[in-house]
C-alpha cells in the first residue's frame, strides 16, 4: 500500500470516526425517478483560476452541470516577496466572486459554497478577501486546508471511476494534494507545494524551456516527493491524476488517435505519452503553443510544469498509467459541503451502487416513464447472450445488458434516430462507474444493431480488440432480437417469460406475445450473425 509520511497524526491513515454525512457507502438502492435531485452553487477559487458551477447532483451521486464561468487570477504571480497578495490580486479575485455570486443568484441559489485553496492559504492579507465576500456579495468563503482540499478531490474525483485502492494525486495551479484510497475509503494525505503554474514560474518553463531547466523542474519534483515520504504504488493500485492540467493533457493526447469517447473522465494517459507531450510543447513558443487546438490558451504557461509534475510522480511511483479523472474539488463539495474535519470515516459507495445508481439516473433523466421496460428488455437481453455464448463472454454481456437498459433515452431526442442518438449521448456523458472500454462497448453495440459498419473511431480504437468487434456485432443482433421481443410482450409480463433454446441447429424462442409478420428480417440478420437459423414462436405464458 502506499504510504505517505506526513508530521501532522491527523493525516497518517488513521479512521477518524463515523459520520453518517460522509460514510456514504450505504446499502443498494433503486433511484426512482421521481425523486428530486439537489442542486447547489460551489465556488473555487484557485492558484490558476477561480471557477462558479451550478450544479445538479443526482441521487445516484452522478452531476449535471447548469452554468458555469471562469476568471483566470494567476494568483501565484500576484504573491509579494513579503507573501501578501498584491492589490491587483486581491481586487481581481473580487471582480471574480462579484460575477460568480450574480451567476448563482439568477438560478435561484441563496446558499453558495466557496473555498479557497493554496495561494490564499499562503497569503498573508487572505482576510481582506474573505471580509469583502461576505460584507459585499453575501459568499461565505472559506480557506480549507490542505487535508479538507484533500477530502474534497477525494470525494469528487474517485467516486464515478473504476478504482478501489490507489493514490490520487490532484495537480492544481499551486499545489499537488495527494490522497491515498483503500478499498475506496480515504487514507493518508498530503499537500506538497507542486502546482503547475508554480513549477512553470520556478524554472521559467514558460516559453521555450531549455534542457537544463527541464531536469532541474524534474529533480525538484522528485526531491519534493522523496522528503515526503511517498513510496511506489502496491501491486494492484491505481493512479488516478486530477485538475486543470491533467485534462488539458489528457484532451490534447486523446485527440492524437481514434477515439470514441467525447468525455474525459476515465481516460488513461501513458507515461511515453506525457514524455512525448513534454517534449513537443517544449520545443514551440508560448504563442505557438497557445494555437494548438484544443490547447485552452490560459494554460500554455503553466502546461510544461504540469506534464512534468505527473510524470515524474509516475517515475517515482513506479506506474506507467495514469487514470484521468475529469472530476475534483467542486464536484467533492457539491456532493457534500460537510467540513471532513468534523467527520470520522470518508468512504464512498461501493461500485457496484455506483454502476447500478448511475444507470438509474440516466433513465430517469432522459425516458422515466420506460424505466421498467427498460429493466425487462435488459434482462431478455441477458437471457438471449447467456443462452447462445453459454454463460461466456461476460463483459461484452454486461455491456449488451446496458445498452438494452438505456436504449429509450434515444426516444428523448428522436425516436427514428433513437439507437443513434442513445450512443451519442453515451460517449458524451458521465456514467460513474463504467470504464471507457465499457462505455465504447455499450454505444458500440447500439450503433451496430443500426448501422452496418461501425464508425473509424471505434473499429481503429485501443479500446476495441477485432475480438470483441466481432462479438460487439452479435450482440446488436441480440439487442434487436431483444427489443422486438419487449416491444411485444404484455405489459406486467416478465422477462422469464420468454425462453430460448436450440434444437437441431436451430434456435427456438418461445414468447407470449408474436404475430407472424413480426420483424421479418430478424431471423436472416440472426442467421448472418450466428451461422445458425432462429425461429420465433408464440407460446403459452
């Protein structure tokens, strides 16, 4: 396990006590949809930026973003040498807040919470500021420390991936906070003076960066997490890499490839890949760098100090992998503003409640009336893949099961488009819980059960092995079989209703509801797919 020496006993991996505000690992529950989710107003304000999201978090824990607005501070190069902030600094934060606070406000949102981070942790005048927020817009700004920052990226980054024990390193403008996890329950922590725009400013890795400056960025980096005591990652563990400069990385490496995910949270970035990113945006001007695209311009700076703090913390730790997570700070505070000081335990939900939560809250948002038909066709869904690949193939199953259960938030858009639309809306948005190769599979497989040819983003993809290509294409013809079977059966009547088997060759499915001029083409795209004959026939409940 990885183990972070740290002065401070509060931070050395013991449980703190149990607070049923933030040992939210409760017990399995259905999300119906007609529980209101809660929205609320956070408001960060970092060493790079300061951002305002309005956000809607679901039951399932899962976050709909409403509004938001950003104003790049750079507050680290407004510090004095007699550690206050200059007054430009102090009065752009301001000008910030004032324009956050009128965000919030035309929603409708009175309660707003805000915190600071490590540049007004550090500065000595930080009261000025949060006087003014309180005295003239109304916000409650609270400087947090490094162990309640922390806590926060903790809960926001880990709770929609698929990692159960790990370190979570949170690369800020500042500051790198670092958080151990096992088995999803917040460890030790530290906070280490390794934020991009700091390591940029230090070693002037700004515009065009030499060689030497580079290595000594490297070898501080490295020193820094020596004396803190970081050890490498246990077999098993994950690394999980947050913030600003984190997704910039990961946004401009993903766009170097086939790729069928739009969204960012879950990707994996590879070490080679970071060494090769370094390399390239080192060799262009600020101004060059700035006109890449997708390159957001605010952060060509300060993007060289963040590489390099990712990479040389995957040196140290030994791991050539690095789990993006597209979450943090504010999404931790919008699921819950509870100081963790004032908690003992912080562990999140197990998994399993993620995946099953999430894909409740998905239904409910886009199709709740079609919930339960959903569920049945899932299970007919299941049903048919068990028979046919004898109980094999498991995760390709899974991701049919999904797909089947998802299939009507298409009909929110457009019904004739809606196996279309529904993949689109997969590969857009956040399914906590699901890894990206299982999000591919799952609009893989709807995409295939209406197209004959899967798009170039997803046949040349690493997501995607030929393999499970294949397998992806039986599986739409399963997903049909499936809907054309729901589409038909009586309401209230269950999947275990219809049964599957094979007889000489041929497959025979027997179920309550069938006409003989019911999907006609079915049995030929079946025979294509399986090599076999399919007979469906109406039987007795």
């Amino acid at each position: 396990m990885t183990t972070i020496q740290t002065p401070n006993p509060a931070l050395a991996g013991e449980t703190v006590g149990a607070s049923p505000q933030w040992d939210v690992a409760d017990s399995e529950r259905h999300v119906e949809a007609s529980q209101s989710p809660s929205h609320t107003a956070v408001i960060d304000v970092g060493s790079g930026s300061a951002r305002a999201v309005v956000m809607q978090v679901n039951r399932g824990g899962g976050i709909e973003i409403i509004a938001q607005q950003r104003v790049t501070l750079n507050l680290m190069s407004h510090v004095r040498s007699d550690g206050y902030l200059d007054e430009c600094g102090v009065e752009s934060t301001l000008d910030a807040l004032e324009d956050f606070a009128l965000v919030a406000r035309a929603y409708g949102i009175e309660t707003i919470h805000a915190v600071g981070t490590a540049a007004l942790r550090e500065s000595g005048n930080v009261d000025t500021i949060t006087e003014a927020a309180r005295r003239r817009f109304g916000i409650p700004l609270r400087v947090i420390d490094g162990t309640d920052e922390a806590a926060y990226c903790f809960v926001g980054a880990i709770h929609g991936l698929r990692a159960r024990d790990g370190l979570l390193a949170d690369i800020g403008g500042g500051s790198t906070e670092l958080v151990q996890f096992s088995d999803r329950e917040l460890g030790a922590s530290v906070s280490l003076p390794l934020g991009s725009l700091r390591i940029a400013n230090r070693f002037d890795l700004g515009d065009l960066p030499t060689a030497p400056a580079v290595q000594a960025a490297y070898q501080h980096v490295r020193m820094v997490l020596t004396n803190a005591g970081v050890e490498p990652l246990s077999d098993g563990a994950t690394l999980v890499g947050s913030g600003g400069s984190v997704r910039l990385l990961s946004r401009l490496d993903r766009a170097r490839e086939p790729y069928p995910i739009i969204k960012l949270h879950g990707y994996e970035i590879r070490a080679a890949a970071l060494v090769e990113q370094i390399e390239q945006l080192g060799a262009m001007s600020r101004i060059d760098r700035a006109s890449i695209p997708g390159m957001n311009p605010e952060r060509s700076h300060s993007i060289i100090g963040g590489a390099i703090v990712a990479h040389a913390l995957m040196q140290h730790l030994g791991t050539d992998r690095l789990l993006v997570s597209g979450q943090g700070l504010r999404e931790g505070l919008a699921r819950h503003p509870v100081s963790p000081a004032a908690c003992e335990r912080v562990q999140l939900p197990s998994l399993r409640t993620v995946r099953s939560e999430s894909l409740a809250d998905l239904v409910g948002r886009f199709a709740p009336r079609f919930g339960q038909r959903g569920e049945r066709r899932a299970e007919l869904a299941g049903r048919i893949a068990d028979a046919v690949w004898n109980g094999g193939n498991r995760r390709i199953t899974n991701s049919l099961r999904c797909a089947a259960r998802l299939l009507d938030i298409g009909n929110a858009v457009d019904y004739y488009n809606r196996l279309n639309r529904t993949a689109s809306i997969i590969v857009r948005t956040d399914l906590p819980g699901f890894t990206h190769e299982e999000s591919a599979q799952i609009a893989a497989t709807l995409l295939a059960a209406e197209f004959p040819e899967l798009p170039r983003r997803f046949r040349q993809s690493r997501l995607m092995c030929p393999a499970e290509l294949r397998l992806i294409q039986q599986a739409a013809v399963m997903l049909v079989t499936a809907d054309e079977l729901d589409n038909r059966l009586p309401e209230g009547t269950a999947a275990n209703a219809v049964t599957i088997g094979r007889e000489e060759g041929t497959w025979r499915i027997t179920t309550p509801g069938w006409s003989p001029v019911a999907a006609p083409g079915l049995p030929d795209r079946w025979k294509k797919a399986f090599a076999q004959d399919m007979r469906i026939e109406r039987g007795t409940p």
